[in-house]
C-alpha cells in the first residue's frame, strides 16, 4: 500500500505513539534486548518519514516512562540510555532532520537521568530549535500523572488568586504551546494508554495495534490514519 493508493481527506496534525513490545520482539525472534530497541529506533525514523510522508506536523513518541525508570532492570535501561544518547547525539549530523526542519523537543523528569543523557538531551533540542516545519517530541522520564502534579505545584508556589480555568492550566504543562494529539496509537495489541498525556488527550482517538513496535509497518500506519478519518471527534457533544 502506498500514498497514490490513499485517499486521506483529514489527517491528525498530531500523533501520539506508545511504542510497545521491544522485549517481545526480541524474544519472538531470539535476539538481544539490544538489538531489538536499535530496530525500534530505527522504527521510530521510519515513522517520521511516514508521517511527513502524509502532512503529519507533530509526532509523539513515549520513549521512556518513568515507571520504566523504576520496574526495569539497570541492564536495560542502560542499554536505553546508550541508545537514545545515540539518537541524540546524532542529530548534528542527521540530514533527514536538518533537510525537513524536524525540531527535537523532550518533555519528562529529565534531571533524573544520568548527566551525559542530560548533555545530548539539551544539544539535540538546541541544535533544532530554529526549526518549525515538523515535530518530534520525546517523553523521556515521564509521566502523565506527574506532569499534572507538577503543573499543581506551580501554580500553588506562584500563590494564584484567580480562577484556574483550563488555558491557565495549560500554561503550566511541560509543553503549553503543542497542541494535543488528535490520533494515538499504541503497538502490540495492549489497550491501555498507560499514564501518556493525561492532560492531552481527553478527546483524543484511539487506535490499538496488535503488532509488535519493531514490526509496525507503512500498511498498519495507513490503516491507523484511514481509521481516524471514519470517526467523528464529537469533543463530548
């Protein structure tokens, strides 16, 4: 299946993506944990390209929760933090990023991560920051909770009087000027949404995909986008 193919008369400007089932993957097909987080890596290239591909602006990627931070083992998140130090530390050199204009932007508790992680994280986003055309946006030690629980304490340490209406709250997300994802899909065929954006998708679609992210593919992201363009975005009318 290809775009001459397709017909999309309304396409998410916003996709959010829950990359899930690298340690199936890997043990699916007798590989190392490491071998089969570097093809999701290079998945989530793929889906950029697809993405631009079909006049998507923003994409989402939950990259690393801060569950994970917590429940995974320190030999994985190692093998994690390399990786995506990797990825970052690339993007100087990254021709598709320079030559589409994709600005990198990390929302998370990321001064918990180790300081070399800390160091690609700021150069990436300082090496794009002048870009506008498309967005990748990584969550890295995040968590939907926390986000709105920080947000709390913000305004609570800024001692506001007034009313708190939702644009007022919106200012104090980790990201205030993004706007929320219209379409989310989430990989190897679990249907939950597993603390990602709470805030942000209240009145976001919701697609589930059985395959494994390393096997996601161009048909399952067609299918996934021709699927958001049958539902009718009610926003609790």
């Amino acid at each position: 299946m290809n775009k001459t193919k397709v017909r999309l008369k309304r396409v998410p400007v916003h996709i959010g993506i829950i990359p899930d089932g690298n340690r199936r993957y890997a043990r699916k097909h007798g590989l190392s944990l490491e071998k089969s987080y570097e093809i999701g890596v290079e998945k989530v290239k793929e889906v950029l390209r697809w993405s631009r591909e079909f006049g998507v602006k923003y994409v989402t990627i939950y990259a690393l929760s801060q569950e994970n931070l917590k429940n995974r083992s320190k030999n994985e998140l190692n093998i994690i933090f390399k990786l995506m130090k990797r990825y970052l530390g690339n993007i100087s050199s990254d021709k598709e990023i320079h030559k589409n204009k994709v600005r990198i932007l990390i929302a998370g508790e990321t001064q918990t991560l180790p300081r070399d992680l800390q160091d690609a994280i700021i150069n990436a986003q300082n090496e794009t920051r002048d870009y506008n055309h498309y967005y990748l946006i990584l969550l890295i030690a995040y968590g939907g909770r926390q986000e709105i629980i920080n947000a709390i304490n913000r305004i609570l340490s800024e001692n506001r009087n007034s009313k708190i209406t939702e644009e007022t709250f919106k200012k104090y997300l980790y990201l205030p000027n993004i706007p929320y994802p219209d379409l989310v899909i989430r990989t190897s065929g679990e249907m939950r949404i597993s603390n990602f954006l709470l805030w942000q998708i209240a009145y976001s679609e919701l697609y589930f995909s059985k395959l494994l992210w390393p096997e996601f593919s161009k048909e399952e992201f067609i299918k996934a986008l021709t699927d958001y363009q049958k539902r009718e975005r009610r926003y609790g009318r």
